[in-house]
C-alpha cells in the first residue's frame, strides 16, 4: 500500500490516506477524499480509475516548523 499525509489549505495535517501500489495518483486529481488515478492492465494499457478514501488516523501526527 502506499501511504501519504493529507492537509488542509492552511496546512494543517488531516489524516493519512491508503491505496494499493501500482496506482499512480500524481498523474490524476485530487479532491476531498476521492482521487482520479492511473493503472497499467493487460497489453501495457492505461486505465483511469477512481478512488475513494477512508481516513486512517497517523499514529503521530507529522509537526511543521514555523
């Protein structure tokens, strides 16, 4: 799975966010907690698809300097 922080506008840490690996999201959008992703099937074909996270709740919040 890959794992990434999530924060608000202001900077503020949400939550952390889940998906199985092989799913590109950076190369996609992204709002709320839905995401549009990119996945390589058979015949080395791109396929959008579409995920909806649940939040998981970091152990330790991450603190930012400032």
């Amino acid at each position: 799975m890959y794992r990434a922080h999530v924060y608000d506008a202001d900077g503020v840490f949400l939550h952390e966010a889940e998906w199985p690996r092989g799913i590109a999201i950076w190369h996609g959008g992204l709002s709320g907690d839905v995401a549009v992703g990119v996945r390589k099937v058979e015949f080395d074909v791109d396929q959008v698809v579409r995920l909806s996270f649940l939040p998981q709740p970091a152990p330790d919040p991450p603190r930012l300097a400032g």
